[in-house]
C-alpha cells in the first residue's frame, strides 16, 4: 500500500533537506561554520550515495554554502524575502552542479533529469525546496532561539547609546 500520493511524492524527492540545513547555517553570517557544515554534509551525502558519486554533492553544497553566506554579507536584514533568494540561489546552484558534474562523468541522471526535462528538475527542485525551507526555518528558529539573540543584541544597542 502506498503511503504518500504519487504528485505528493513527486515533489518530496525533490527536497533536498540538507541543502536546506547549509543554507540556513549560512544565513547566520558565520562563513567558516557555513562551509564546514556544507562539508560534513557533503561528506554524509556521499556516504549514503554508497559510492556513486563522491564529491560531486559536496562540492555543490559548499558551493551553495559560499552563494548563502555572501548574499548574507550584502544584506543585512533578516526576512523571508532574504531567505527565499538564499535558498532559491542555493537550490539553483546545487541542481545546476550536479547535473553538470553527472554530465561530465557520463553518470546516470537522477530522475526527471533526462535532456530536455533538465529545466524541469531544477524548476522542480527550487520550488520544492522553497515551500521545505519555509516550514523547516521555521522549526530551526524556535530550537535555536533566533529571535532571543535580536532581542539581546537591540537591548545592548539601547544600553551603548549615550546619553545627553
């Protein structure tokens, strides 16, 4: 018996929630903590890709890692706008990678990734992983306590303003 609907499943596949975790770490404008989580979790990827292809995810999450912590550098507000192009620029970025490097290697493509159907799969993975990203930073915010740091980093302006 199947558990999930089949367009339901269709766009689950697509999800790449680790790309959605280096993101998010990248957003915390902290460049080397960025990029060492995209390598453990390149690293983790291709363990379980059970010796497919290595390096290829690692390198495409390193290189989204890098494009989310440097749209944080140019931007200095926090809203989903800002989210929504780190992970969009991310989800491109990752999508374009591998399917480049698949190419390269003359590798099987993952699915919907046959010729003409490319732009599908990165259309696909981009709004998948936009509609993830939302509910997942969401759930990351109240573990870590987004929110309580701003609270203390604007009651510490209050405090450095001087007085006349």
């Amino acid at each position: 018996m199947q558990q999930v609907p089949v367009s339901a499943g269709r766009w689950l596949g697509h999800i790449n929630w680790l790309l959605l975790v280096v993101v998010y770490i990248g957003l915390q404008r902290d460049p080397v903590k960025a990029l060492l989580t995209a390598v453990f979790a390149g690293i983790f990827y291709d363990a379980f890709s059970l010796g497919r292809v290595i390096g290829v995810n690692g390198l495409a999450l390193v290189l989204a890692a890098y494009v989310a912590d440097r749209i944080a550098a140019m931007i200095m507000v926090d809203n989903l706008i800002f989210r929504f192009l780190a992970v969009a620029a991310g989800s491109v970025i990752n999508t374009v990678v591998r399917l480049f490097f698949y190419g390269l290697l003359k590798l099987e493509l993952p699915a919907l990734a046959s010729g003409r159907d490319i732009a599908a799969t990165i259309i696909f993975d981009l709004f998948a992983n936009l509609f993830a990203s939302v509910l997942l930073y969401i759930a990351l915010d109240r573990v870590f306590n987004k929110d309580e740091g701003q609270k203390v980093r604007r009651m510490e302006a209050r405090r450095l303003r001087p007085r006349l």
